[in-house]
C-alpha cells in the first residue's frame, strides 16, 4: 500500500508546490501597494490561499500527466513515471484529484473572498486550455509558454486576493512582469531539455520541438530577460523606489540562471530539483528575503 501511494504522490507532484510561493509574492504586491501595516497583515488567508493554490496545482499536475501518458511513453526517462509504465490506476488517480479540486473550491467558496475563488477557478482552467484538446495549447510552439507562464500571473492575483477588502485590480505592469518572468523560466525548461536529450527524442515526446532550435529558445530567453528587468524597473520607479536596491539580485540571477540552463543535464529542465544546487538555492532564498523586508519594511 505505502509503496503504491508514493505512486500517486508522484503523479500529484507534491515536490513542485514550492512554485506557488509566487502567491506570497500577490500578497506582498497588494501590501506594498495598498500601504498595508504589517500589524494589520491577516496571514491565516494568505498562507491559506497559498494552500489552495497548492491543491489546484496538483490537480492539474495529475490532468497533465494522463494526458501526457503516450507522450511521456516516447521520452527516455519519462516513460517510466507512474501512468505511462502502468504503476498506478488512472480512475482512482482522477478520484483522488476530484476529491482535491472539490475541497479546494469549497473551502475557497466559504472562507475566502469571490474574486479570490475566481483566479483560482480560473487557475484550474488554464492547466485545461494548457492540456486539453482541441486547444492543447502545449503543442503549439510559443503559443505553449506564453500560456503556461499565465499561470505566474493568477498565481499573483490569487495572493493579491486574500485580502478580501481589495477591490483593485493589480498593476498591468506587475501582471506583465510576473507572465514574462515565468515565460523566461518556462523557455529555459525547453532549452535544457533539448540539450539533454536526442533532436529524434524531443520531437516524438512533443510536437513543439519540431518547431523550436537551441538558438530560437535562447532568443526567446534573451527577450523575455529584457522584458522582466524592464517591468521590473518601471514597477519600482512608480510605486516603491527602494525595490530598486533589489535591481542587482536580479541581475545575478539571470546571468546565474542562464549559466546553469547551458550546461549539460542541468536541473533547470527540472525546476523542482533546485535544490541539487544548494548555492544558488541559498541565493534565492536570500533574495526573497530581501525583496520581502523592502516591500514591508522599506
């Protein structure tokens, strides 16, 4: 029994739920904006809120991997997760991950604002038009990152929404900062992974790289880097100059980021490993920090 619930645990990518901290972030976007007193800060929403996403996030983990399964089949080391080499049931998968979305709107319905339980109505929605066919937006190539980066955004207006006195959309800016950032990120998973496996490889496992190059994704990279830097400049400028300070961490993390996107076997093809790097781990975790103490305390 234990053996086969690290099966399902796998399927439900528990180890990824650490990408729904951009949802802190939404919620320290709103009290920076909103001049929020720390002491006035209700974090038992906020740390819910980051829960709920959580649950959403694995539900759409577990709908992205039964409709991978033929695909991930064709992958050298994907064929041999859960569902594509037969460890697992695929109904009582989808049981599971139903009981997950049903707690997840429930609770938001009953404790958290409207507009929060829309975004995250709206999260869930995406990860469909990201997987689902007919739109399957993950077979068309840019069309594939522009789409699952939208995540990033919902992710911050779900943070953004824990409040449940705000009323104001956010920034178009930060919405905009937050997409080009996860585009970058989502643009760097495909470099390193192509780099890891065979052109005859990538091409079986998805139809996008037949589009994508090594030298089109790094352009891709470059542009959405400029973009991020460029939102981000302009968000500090107009709304708090001290994240200006924040400008060279940044920085690093781009240059850093792109030196271990190009090396061979790089965990940035699976971001959730970041821990098997400690120091640049420790880096981002210091930055965020950072970032943290200037929105509340700068």
């Amino acid at each position: 029994m234990k053996q086969k619930s690290k099966y399902y645990l796998a399927v439900l990518r528990l180890d990824h739920w650490h990408k729904n901290l951009f949802t802190l972030l939404g919620s320290l976007g709103a009290i920076v904006y909103f001049h929020i007193p720390f002491s006035k800060i209700e974090w038992q929403w906020i740390i819910l809120g980051l829960f709920l996403s959580c649950l959403l996030s694995s539900v759409n983990y577990a709908i992205n991997e039964f409709l991978d399964a033929s695909f991930d089949a064709l992958h050298p080391t994907k064929r041999y997760r859960p569902i594509p080499s037969g460890k697992i049931n695929p109904e009582k998968l989808f049981f599971i991950a139903g009981l997950m979305l049903v707690a997840a709107i429930l609770m938001s319905n009953i404790w958290m604002p409207k507009k929060f339980s829309f975004f995250l109505i709206l999260f869930f929605l995406s990860g469909l038009l990201y997987n689902l066919r007919p739109a399957r937006a993950k077979d068309v190539a840019y069309l594939d990152v522009i789409v699952e980066s939208l995540n990033n955004p919902i992710r911050l207006c779900i943070g953004w929404y824990a409040f449940d006195h705000l009323n104001k959309f956010p920034p178009l800016s930060l919405i905009l900062c937050f997409w080009v950032f996860g585009a970058y990120l989502m643009t760097a998973k495909r470099y390193a992974e192509i780099k890891k496996i065979t052109q005859t490889e990538a091409e079986n496992y998805r139809p996008v790289y037949r589009v994508y190059t090594a030298s089109s994704l790094m352009g891709m990279m470059h542009v959405y880097t400029v973009l991020t830097l460029t939102t981000f400049t302009w968000i500090s400028i107009k709304y708090k100059p001290v994240f200006l300070y924040f400008l060279p961490f940044a920085i690093v993390f781009f240059i850093w980021f792109y030196t271990l996107t190009i090396k061979k076997d790089s965990f940035v093809s699976n971001p959730e490993k970041i821990y098997v790097n400690k120091p640049f781990l420790f880096f981002c975790t210091l930055s965020l920090a950072f970032l943290v103490l200037l929105g509340i305390y700068g």
